[in-house]
C-alpha cells in the first residue's frame, strides 16, 4: 500500500520542507502531487527550474519519484475513496517504487471493506488514526480549512474541524461528533414518532381538504345553474312585460288613430258638401227663382248638418304611459339588483362570508365535512377523527377538587394543599385542561360520575380570581358550558341559561369547531352521537331582521359568542356540587397517537 501513497506524516518518507498539498482524506493527512500524479513537485517552475531544484537537494531528499501510468490508463485516484473503488473495480496497485529497506511487499487489491482493518497493520501506518472509507468526502471536510470535520456545535448545530472550533466557535458548547451522534440516535424514535404523527395528521387533514374542495366545486356548479335558471327567468319576465306593453301600445293607437281618422273623413265630406252647395247657387240665373230657392235650401241643410264644434285633439294619449310604467321598472330593478348585490357581498370584514338571500338562508350553515353528521344521529367513529387529548392542568385546580391523575376530578370537603400558582381558581371549583386551542376542530368526551357537572371551554386569558358569580363557566361572556343539575340538562352563556329536553346520558361528547364559531354537544350512547345543543352566532335574515327576535339566550349568542373565539380556548370542568364526580372518557387509542394536537 505504501507503494500507492506518499504521505509527509509516513515514517518512511524523509524529512523536510513538504510540497503544496493538493487533496486531503478523512484521516486528516495530505498527499502531495509528485506523489500520487507522478508530476514535478514545483511545476510552475518549469524546466529548468526543477533543474536548479534537483541540483540544488541532496541525494536522497525528495529525489525519488514514483513511476507514471502508461497512457491511456484510467484515470488515477486522488483519495482513499477512489482508490478503493478502483481497486474493488479491479484495476490494480500502481506500479511499485524501488524496494528499500522498509518499503513492505505491496499487497493485492482488495474490497473497500476490508482495507482499513488490513491497513491498520501496515509498517508504514502504524500510529495513524484511519477511518473507513467516505463515498462523498467533499462533504465530510471543512470547505474553509478542507480539514475533516470532527466536532459539533450546539450552538449553532453545525459540524465543524478543529481549526474551525478553536477560532470561530471558542467558547461554544463542543462535542465529538459521535457523542452527538450517540445522542441523536437516542432521540431519532421520537423524532420519527413525532413525524409519523404530523404525517398522518396532514394525511387526515388532506383528506378533509379535498372532500372541502369537491363540495365547493359542486356547490360552485349548483349555484350557477340556479342563477342561470333565475336570471332566465327574471329575462322571460321582462320579455312578456315588453310584448304586454308594446301590445298596448298598439292596441291605444289603434283605438284613437281609428277615432281621429273618421272624424277627419266627417269633416272632409261636409267641406265637400258646402262647397258643392255654394257653387250650384252660385250659378242659379238671376231670373230663375224656384232654382233659386231650392240650391238656397239646399245649402242651409249642408250647413245644418256641420253645426256644433267638431271632436278636438285628445288631451292626453293613453298609451304615452307605457314609458313612465317602463322607467318604473328599470329603476325599481336597478335599485333592487343594487340591494342584493350589497347584501350579497356583505359588510366589509365580515369573516363569515356572503349571507344568503334566497329562501336557504333560513338555515343554519354546517362545515362541509358537518353536512348530515350533526343532526340527531351520527356515528361516533366520524367524530373521532377529531379526538384531542384532554389532560386535566393540576396547576390550575381549586383546593376542593381532587385530581387522580391527568383524567379524573372529584369534589371533596376538606381543601387539599396545592402549590401557589397564578393560574389556579380561587373561589370556583373549577379546574382547566392543558393546552389552548386556537385553530380547527376538536372532540373529547367526559364521563358524569356523579353530582352536578359543567363541561364547556373557557378562554386561557379569563382571570381565575374572579368572584364565585362571574367567575363560573358559562355566567361570563369568556366561557360557555353544558350542565347536568341531577333532573336536565341545560346550556349557560353569559350568564343565560336554555334548557335541555334530553335526558340523562352518562357520557357527553364535546365537539369545538374553531374555524365554524361552534361549540356543540352531544349524548353518546352506543357508538351514536346524538346532538343535545350546537352553539353559534346564526346570520341575519333578509333585511337585517335576527333569526330568532323572540328567544334571548340566542340573541345573546348572536351579538357576544363570536367574541369567545377571538381568544385562545381550554376545556373547562365545574363541579358544582360536594359529591360531583367526572372523568375524561377514554378514546380509540388509533385517535390518541395520532391526533394529538399539542
């Protein structure tokens, strides 16, 4: 091997002043041109310059160089990588040096594998420190100091080389790379667990993102043909009110053009006739009386029957109102296609998007996923795609309530003696989950025990020491909860309460719908979910007017439940009376990993 290496830390090669180095390897030695390539040590001397250079060494000082490949052989490795490479591909050591007294015999090539074990007995490298073989040695030198890369920031988690440590990095937190390594590979299943998780959580969410995207398309679709059917319609409409109001037009210029015209055809035969009557008498001779008497006659009868004022022009034309009744129109429908069009795009900032103006708007919108799941029945399994986790904060229990665990609470009469924190419930029993919620849907379920029990969220801002009267959940405009009072249920909300006509359900579901402003519950019972109450903000009907004027507590909820979401949410617990009991009801442990959202 040392037949194919020239080294300047090699024991057989003499002393003194080293050439340029031109490749390193991952021991951390250099190996020079003359070397490996066969070349002049200087050759941008020249000729004669390495001339001058080899009169002017010694004998024996760096005057030996090893023997160049023949022509056309492959190209000649520069690192230990390549040259295992090679000589796993079979092309052989390079031609020996002259034997000297320590120069070994050179030794066949061999598998990539197996050098560094068969190395570490050679003459020549004993006390080297070898390393096995880098495929991308680039990437394991330090680019500044083209030194290898032996310790580890943590710092600024970088690998780094010894100069690199002594200078940029003194003063840092450094480690051998296989302690961090060690410490990594110790870390690395929780890391890939973490991963797994995100990635099925995305993978659900994925899912839910394109069932979102094929109903909006499909929605899209119906409610183009819906608008293109109506404005069918609304141009049917005008076109018949068009053929209605030209027909009357002609109907009325028929009806006073035939008046007018026979009136003209009257007064037209008269003139002819005075005229006729006129001229007769005037060519009566003055010595003809009976002629005379008669064309007289004749003439006053003509004008007799012309006697009185004719029909005048009409005061006013009927029909001349058919514009007025148009114009009407136009600014009846220019002012109503203006009203919808505001109504439709909405108040600038409304976040719950264009309200409805057709008779649909009267319902009340549901998630896309939500269509025909939140009615009375719906399978559980849907709502478990949802599950969070839900760890009871012992930091923020009152000292009447008994934590077992992370998952149960019970109220006792003597007060237990909890560490001071500022998070903890000072004159409610009352006791938080970990955890805020800010941001898509959750579902969890709680198990009543026993005893009077609230279940709602509350916001992570609302003050704990809060009196007794407005500190409980759902009597204060930062919470909103579900109470079981030992007869009914019934929901709170700013201090209103609406009763329940559902009856008792040991186990109670909790579904938060951030993005909808939604808070609902529902009854479990044998893998069905039935909705006991949906709480939101429902949207204004058609002209303003509230969708429920004559019921409070939903009133309530439309002008201050979209506030509770402006903050960051937790499950909340109230045990209101001294035997109330509750516990956090188990999920499918498939949800539990996998969709943990904190």
């Amino acid at each position: 091997m040392d037949s194919q290496w020239s080294s300047p830390a090699a024991p057989s090669l003499p002393r003194g002043p080293p050439p340029e180095p031109v490749t390193a390897c991952p021991a951390g030695h250099n190996f020079w041109s003359s070397a490996c390539l066969g070349a002049p040590l200087w050759p941008h001397r020249g000729a004669s310059g390495a001339r001058r250079d080899a009169e002017a060494r010694p004998p024996g000082r760096w005057a030996q160089e090893l023997p160049r490949r023949p022509s056309g052989s492959p190209q000649e490795p520069t690192t230990l990588s390549e040259l295992l490479a090679s000589s796993a591909q079979g092309l052989g050591p390079r031609p020996a040096a002259p034997a000297g007294p320590s120069a070994p015999e050179p030794s066949a090539p061999c598998a990539p594998e197996a050098v560094v074990p068969r190395a570490k007995s050679h003459p020549a490298l004993r006390g080297h420190r070898l390393v096995p073989p880098l495929r991308r040695l680039e990437e394991s030198l330090c680019p500044r100091h083209l030194r290898p890369l032996e310790r580890y920031c943590r710092a600024e988690r970088v690998c780094l080389c010894e100069a690199c440590a002594a200078q940029e990095h003194r003063g840092h937190e450094l480690v051998p790379l296989e302690q961090e390594r060690a410490l990594q590979e110790a870390e690395q299943p929780k890391v890939l667990s973490a991963v797994e998780d995100r990635m099925d959580e995305l993978g659900a969410g994925i899912a839910q993102s394109r069932r979102t995207v094929a109903l909006i398309k499909s929605a899209a679709v119906a409610e183009r043909e819906r608008v293109s059917r109506l404005f069918a319609d609304a141009a049917a409409a005008l076109q018949g009110f068009q053929t209605q109001v030209l027909a009357f037009i002609e109907e009325g210029e028929a009806a006073m053009l035939g008046r007018s015209q026979g009136d003209l055809r009257r007064q037209e035969e008269q003139r002819s006739r005075l005229s006729r009557a006129r001229q007769n008498l005037s060519q009566v001779p003055e010595a003809d009386s009976v002629s005379f008497l008669q064309e007289l006659l004749a003439l006053r009868l003509a004008l007799e029957e012309g006697c009185g004022p004719g029909p005048g022009p009409p005061r006013e034309l009927s029909f001349t109102k058919s514009s007025q009744a148009v114009r009407a129109v136009r600014d009846v429908l220019a002012v109503a296609c203006a009203n919808q069009w505001e109504q439709l795009r909405g108040p600038a900032g409304n976040e719950d998007g264009p309200q409805k103006l057709d008779s649909e708007a009267d319902a009340e919108p549901q998630d896309p996923d939500s269509t025909n799941l939140l009615e009375s029945e719906a399978p559980r399994d849907y709502f478990l795609k949802f599950a969070y986790i839900v760890d009871l904060d012992s930091d923020t229990a009152d000292k009447f309530l008994q934590l077992f665990g992370t998952k149960g609470v019970k109220r006792v009469l003597c007060p237990i003696n909890y560490p001071e924190s500022p998070t903890r419930f000072a004159h409610c029993e009352q006791v938080l989950g970990e955890g805020a919620l800010d941001r898509g849907t959750y579902y969890w379920e709680v198990e009543i025990i026993e005893g009077w029990v609230s279940v709602g969220v509350m916001a992570e801002d609302f003050s704990p020491q809060e009196p007794y009267d407005r500190g409980r959940l759902g009597r204060n405009a930062h919470s909103c909860c579900l109470q079981w009072n030992g007869r009914s249920f019934s929901v709170w909300f700013h201090g209103l309460e609406a009763p329940l006509p559902h009856p008792f359900s040991p186990t109670v579901g909790v579904c938060l719908e951030y993005a909808d402003r939604a808070l609902a519950f529902y009854a479990v019972r044998d893998g069905k979910m039935s909705l006991l109450r949906r709480l939101k903000a429902s949207r204004p009907r058609r002209g303003g007017i509230p969708a429920s004027p004559i019921d409070p507590f939903q009133s309530r909820l439309d002008s201050h439940f979209a506030g509770l979401f402006t903050h960051r949410l937790k499950p909340a617990f109230f045990l209101e009376s001294v035997d109330a009991h509750l516990q956090i009801g188990p999920l499918k442990k498939s949800c539990i990993s996998v969709l943990k959202r904190r």
